[in-house]
C-alpha cells in the first residue's frame, strides 16, 4: 500500500468515525431527532436576536451590521463552549480508540466533530440569510479568507480540548465549569455584545489588543462583512503556538514493563491465562507489563462517564475502527449485541448502565474484535456468575482457534466448574502463586483468604 493509499484510507476513517459521532450526538437514526440538530443550528439567531431586541431598546444601538456581529460572534463562541463541554468525553472515548488501535488525537477531533459540524451549519445557514437579505454594506469578496479563521479557532479549540482533559486527569477536576466560566469571560469581554467602535480608545487594548478571542473575532468580521483579508500579524503565531499543544498533549506516556509481565505474556499455554493481581488496581502493575510484552494494548474495563451516547453507538464507533468491519458495520454491531446479552439495555445511555452491564459490554466489544491478543484488565471484576462463566467458554473457543488470551484480575474471581485455563498470581512484579485453573486455583484462593483471616487478627503465619 502507498503512502498515499494509507493517508486516504486515515483520512477516510476518521471522516466515517467523525459521521458516526454526530450521528449519535444527535441521535439522527430516528428522523424525528433532526429537528434536535436544526435547533443546535438555528439558536445563535435566537440568542442574537434576543441580546440585539435588549441592546437597540436599552442603549439605543442598531443596525443590520450590529445584528449580522452578534450572530457570528455567538456562532463562534458557542462553537469552544460546546467543545470545551464535550470534552468531558475525551478520557472515555480515548481509551476505547487507543484499544482499536486509535491514536490520542484522533478521539479528540471525534470529541470535536459534533460542535465543529453544527458551527459549520449556523455559519452556512448566517451566509444564506445575508445573500437573502443583501445588505448593501456587506461584501462577499473575501469570504474565502473564512476558511483560515476556521482553522485557526479550530485549532485552538483542540488544544482547550485536551488542555481540559489533561488538567481533570492530572488534578481531579470534577467539573469543567471553571474553564467554560473563564472562555465564556474571555469571549464575552471581546466585541460579540459590542462593535470596535463602541468603546473608548483607553480600554481598547484591554479588551482587543490582549484578548486572543478578539483576533479571531475580528478575522471573522472582516472576511463576513467587510470583504477584506485577514490580519497576519497575530492569527498566524496563534495557530503555531496551538498546534505546538495540540503536539506535545496528543500522545500517551509509554506503558511499564516488568520481568513478572515478561513470564505471562511469553508463556505458551493454548488456553485462558488468568493473571492474579493481588495488591490490588492502586500498585499492581500486571496489566501494564503483561500488555508491553505481549506487544498488544489491553481490553479496561468502562466507566457511566461518557454521556449521549449509547451501547450501540459505542459499539458502531469501535467497530468502524476494526479493518474487516469497515464493510458490514452492522453485522459488527449485531454480534457486540449478542455477546454482550444486554438485550434492550444495549440501546440505552451508557451513562445509565450499572457496573455489570459495563462490563458485559467491554467483553463483547473485545472479544468480537480484530486482535491476536485478548488482554482483559479487570473487565471480568464487575460481572455476574452466569455471564463469567459464559464469558470464559467464550475465551476458551477463541484460544482453540489460536488467539492469545490473558485475563487480569483484582479480585478473587470465582470460576467454579471450569477447569480449562492456567493462573498466575501476582504481588507488585513477582510472582507469589501459579497452577491450573480448578481444585489448584481454589486452593490458592483458600491460602490467600487464611493469610488474610491470621493478619486480621494477629496471629503469625
């Protein structure tokens, strides 16, 4: 394939994945639901229309110009707002892309890809409307030079985007209500209530000369409404200094490696590993080693966090990413249905589901994928015993046609009646327990629950 061949087919997915978001977004399976993305389309006119009626009445203010900046700043600011508040679902969404394979980067312009379509929606519906109009003090000549400003904003928005996600992860940042409140300042300071004109040249370098947001806005007149390029003296360093972000925040730190995840991950055995963790998730490093080893990126089990989006509709966004899906995504979303056994639950926001029914869906998204290598890390802890028992028949069939399967654990998983499989128990990187799954795993399950009763009280053992 050639170098060309590849980009098209890059460029190809991400368009397909970037349908299959906004689709979702807006839940546009059932017609009905369009009307949700023409209100999303059409509000900055309501919203426009409302602050000019308050600002003509109060301050005496008009013009079809004052309205058409209104419009185009609301279209513009509405586009970040809704970013930065969608990229509460970057950190989910990532590492469902990551196990498909996805790069950190490609998650969030699907983050992007509904707020980026509905801004490019009003901006073509404002377009119309002054051609309907005609105002003769507004000039079409420069409207190519919008296509930069777009980029430049788009850049931008990117950036916010995994800024947000990077300061939640780094200091637990529950809500991003305090970086919307602070763009929703910065945007609102610069000239969307207000035209250049209106304020006194002693506040002007404060609110234009010093605020990015005004730059961009006032790109944005120019090429919409005044017919002339762009400024170069500060859009250009912008999209530079965003990019430079968007470059050095796009990328995942590189997974741990220990000689423990070297043992499992280059053991032979043609059946399930079990991988016993039993330090726990806070210092146990099995999932990482075992996946550096094993050359493959593990199946984590998912979280309620992401929201308007459905069992299905996460399944159809996977699923486009695995190569032999590309052709019957439905037939893909038909067999995540079945494996997962969620029923009418599959249809349902993912933000509703309970831990087991997250659960479920992860195994049924993993082990109908592509992958050589199935490593579980602790996708199996939140399940029932019907559905473990189900799930581990399952690995044991996709172990006899010759995948490699590790299954790691943070609890003591009970798989009582199936004496198919080898485990592996750890603390930290070395190794404190192994044998065949069955009376063996029992016994060592009995050893660990005594060492744990004689700590308990005190007793030596």
């Amino acid at each position: 394939m050639t170098i060309a061949s590849t980009r098209r087919s890059h460029l190809s997915d991400f368009i397909a994945l970037s349908l299959l978001a906004i689709r979702a977004r807006y839940t546009l399976s059932k017609p009905a639901r369009v009307l949700f993305l023409l209100g999303a389309m059409f509000d900055p006119f309501v919203y426009a229309g409302v602050i000019y009626f308050v600002v003509e009445r109060v301050f005496g203010l008009s013009g079809f110009d004052r309205f058409q900046f209104l419009l185009i700043g609301i279209i513009s600011f509405r586009w970040t707002l809704s970013c930065l508040l969608d990229a509460v679902n970057l950190a989910e969404l990532e590492r469902r892309m990551a196990e498909a394979g996805r790069a950190r980067l490609v998650a969030a312009l699907v983050v992007m890809a509904p707020p980026s379509a509905v801004m490019l929606l009003s901006l073509a519906a404002a377009l119309v409307f002054s051609l309907i109009v005609d105002a003769p003090d507004q000039s079409f000549r420069a409207l190519g030079w919008l296509a930069p400003v777009i980029l430049v904003q788009g850049a931008w928005n990117l950036a916010l985007v995994l800024v947000v996600d990077r300061l939640s992860a780094r200091f637990r940042i529950a809500s991003e209500a305090p970086l919307v409140i602070l763009a929703g300042l910065m945007w609102m300071l610069s000239p969307v209530m207000y035209k250049f004109g209106d304020i006194p040249p002693s506040v002007s370098a404060l609110f234009t000369t010093f605020n990015p947001a005004s730059h961009v806005l006032a790109a944005y007149y120019r090429a919409y409404w005044y017919g002339l390029p762009i400024g170069l003296n500060v859009l250009p360093a912008a999209i530079v200094v965003s990019l430079a972000i968007v470059a050095w925040l796009g990328t995942r730190p590189d997974r741990f490696a220990s000689s423990a995840g070297a043992e499992v991950a280059q053991s032979e055995d043609e059946s399930p590993h079990l991988v016993i963790a039993t330090d726990g998730r806070e210092t146990a490093t099995a999932t990482s080693s075992v996946a550096s080893y094993a050359g493959a990126t593990p199946f984590r089990q998912w979280t309620g966090t992401l929201k308007a989006f459905t069992g299905r509709d996460m399944a159809a966004l996977i699923g486009r990413t695995w190569p032999r899906s590309g052709t019957d995504l439905d037939d893909t979303i038909a067999r995540i249905r079945r494996t997962s056994r969620l029923d009418r639950l599959f249809d349902d926001y993912l933000s509703l589901y309970p831990d087991w029914a997250l659960a479920q869906l992860a195994f049924a998204v993993a082990v109908e994928s592509d992958v050589p290598v199935l490593i579980f890390d602790g996708v199996l802890d939140a399940s029932d015993l019907v559905f473990r028992r189900a799930a581990w028949e399952r690995l044991i069939a996709e172990t006899e046609r010759g995948r490699r399967v590790i299954v790691v654990t943070y609890r003591l998983l009970g798989l009582p009646g199936l004496e198919k499989g080898r485990f592996t128990a750890l603390s930290g990187t070395a190794v404190v327990g192994r044998g065949a799954i069955g009376p063996e795993l029992a016994q060592f399950y009995l050893d660990m629950l005594e060492g744990e009763g004689r700590a308990r009280d005190g007793r030596p053992g």
